[in-house]
C-alpha cells in the first residue's frame, strides 16, 4: 500500500521503518531532517512536507508527541490550513484512510475526527503500547477508536506494526483504554522503583530483589521487561543512562490526560495524581528527556 507516515520519534521510526520491511510504499515526513535520512537509508522515500508526503497516499499515519501537535497537522495552525484541507484538495473519488497512533485526550480525538469525518474521511485514534521494543519488533498493541469499517481497513496496516489490535469503540475509546494503561505503568513503574530504593537501602542486592518480586506476588511488567535500577536488566533504559525510550515528560503529558479525564468524568484517580506528581516532580529537576523509569533517581537522591 501507498502509505505517509509522519512522525519519526522513538516510536514512529522502527514503526515506519516494519512497514517499509513488509513492503509497503512508504513516504516520510518529520521535523527533524536526520530523522528522515535514517528511514530513507532504509527504503522509505522522503518528503519536504506533511502535504507532500500525504499526496496520493491510501492510508496516513502519524505519530506526534501531544494532541497540540495533532491538531496543528490535521486542523491547521497559526491560521495555515492543516493536512485535512490539503488532503480535500488532492482527493479525488478515493480518500485515505487516517490513522493517527499519538497518546492524547479523547477530546482532541473527537475534534479533530468530525473534522476529518465532515470532509469525508475516516480518521482513527490508534494509541500504542509496548514501548520502543515493541516498536521496534514490530509487537505493539494498537488500541483504536473510530468505525468498525474504519478498524477493519486499518487492521492489515497496523498488523505489519503489531501483535495485537484491539478495536475499543468510538472515537476517542482508544485513548481512553490507553490513558488508564498508562496511568496504571505510571503507578506501578514508581511502585517498583520505590520498592527497589527501600531494598537497596536495606542491604538488599536489586537484581535480586528483582528477581524475588517478579516471581511473587508483587510481579508486573515493570519488572519482567522494564527494569529502571541500573544494572539488573540488560537492555534496558536504566543500563543506558536512562537515554531514549518513553520520556519522562510524555509520562508526565499522560498522566496530565488521566487527571483531565477524571475531572471530566468525576471519577477519583488519588494513586494517578500522586503517579503525575512525581512525574512532573521529576521532570522539574531537568529528568524530562530521559526515559520515564529514571523516576528510580527521584528515590536515589542524596546517595
Ligand atoms: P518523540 O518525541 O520521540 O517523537 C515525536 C516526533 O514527532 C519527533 O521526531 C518530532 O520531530 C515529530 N514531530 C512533531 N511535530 C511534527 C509535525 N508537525 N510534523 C512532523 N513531525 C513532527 O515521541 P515518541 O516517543 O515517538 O512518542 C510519540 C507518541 O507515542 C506520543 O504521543 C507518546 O505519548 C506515544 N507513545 C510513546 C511510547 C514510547 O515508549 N516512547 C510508547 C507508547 C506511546
């Protein structure tokens, strides 16, 4: 398939890059002109704009930081028109397909889907889990929102990125299943790392401890695939300086989106709250570009 993938961050660049080995027609698009070398080295043809990249594409992907950078594309910002307008202006009897695979509130979802949905096209939320290792493996969970008809056209797509594709219902049920996901990780990664601290502090070796808690009762995946004490996994974000992966400040973004949602639903969410107090804690002392598991330093200061 003919597909524009626009987005080329930790996530988007082994994304777009299991397209291109599944063989579809891949154009790219990013800010940042390195990121578009990389996937062009790999087969992905490049494009000097969104509007470029998206001309004459059957499905279009993208994968931003935060649901402002979403509506900038699609809607248009700073009164330059989006990517909808543009791509109404191309179409002709066939429309693409829009999926677009960022973390942001079901509102943003719900704007700019009418939007696309009043110019005649299907636009998708499709928020995914598993990090930057199932990006890379191509093993995400794509979690989407939107029609079924929609769902069913994406699926093959997104099959070539993931092992698991859920459809959770309308517009925005994507990210409303992907906010409570993440408001979960962000609970238990700090959990983890809490627990860790105390051990550590109390002579405990952390990779036994470990160890221990992942065959207890205390086992999650923070543990089992994600360990943030430096040295006890290998692989991991910790064992790197904590540099790459999921950012410390799009854990903090998420877990803003949790409490919105909250208010908005009048639902108490007190362990999410204290999960984006510590993250946005530990983003304020200049750990927001650093993988989201460097929350174990919060609990290291002082050593
Ligand atoms: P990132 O910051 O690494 O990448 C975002 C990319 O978007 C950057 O390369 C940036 O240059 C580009 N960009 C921004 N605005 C643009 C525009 N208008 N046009 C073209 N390119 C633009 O972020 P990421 O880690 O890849 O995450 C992307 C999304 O996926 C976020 O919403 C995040 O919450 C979510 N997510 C991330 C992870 C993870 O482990 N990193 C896991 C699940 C979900």
């Amino acid at each position: 398939m003919k597909i524009a993938f626009i987005g080329l961050g930790n996530m988007g660049a082994p994304m777009a890059s299991n397209l291109v080995k599944a063989g579809h027609d891949v154009t790219v698009f990013d800010l940042v002109e390195s990121a578009m070398q990389a996937l062009e080295g790999e087969g992905a043809r490049r494009a000097e704009s969104a509007e470029a990249a998206a001309k004459g594409a059957e499905v279009v992907i993208s994968m931003l930081p935060a649901g402002v950078h979403v509506k900038g594309l699609y809607l248009g910002r700073d009164g330059a028109p989006g990517l909808l307008d543009a791509l109404e202006a191309h179409a002709s009897n066939t429309r693409p397909l829009i999926i677009d695979a960022s973390t942001i509130s079901p509102e943003d979802v719900r704007t700019v889907a009418a939007a696309a949905r009043e110019r005649g096209f299907t636009w998708l939320d499709a928020p995914v889990s598993g990090g930057v290792g199932g990006a890379k493996a191509g093993t995400l969970t794509f979690i989407v929102g939107g029609e079924a008809a929609g769902f069913e056209q994406a699926k093959p797509v997104l099959e070539a990125m993931g092992k698991n594709i859920f459809h959770a219902g309308d517009s925005g049920a994507g990210q409303v299943a992907k906010i409570c996901n993440n408001m979960l990780l962000g609970i238990l990664m700090s959990g983890t790392a809490e627990a860790l601290a105390l051990g550590v502090k109390n002579g405990m070796d952390p990779a036994v401890l470990s160890e221990i808690m992942k065959q207890s009762s205390g086992g999650n995946w923070a543990l089992n695939v994600y360990n943030p004490w430096p040295g006890v996994m290998e692989g991991s974000a910790a064992g790197r300086d904590y540099q790459g992966g999921f950012l410390t400040d799009l854990m903090a973004k998420d877990l803003g989106l949790a409490w919105e949602l909250a208010l908005g639903s009048r639902a108490t969410v007190p362990m999410g709250s204290q999960a984006r107090n510590l993250f946005a804690l530990h983003s304020s002392q200049g750990n927001g570009q650093l993988d989201f598991s460097s929350i174990q330093k919060l609990y290291r200061a002082g050593e």
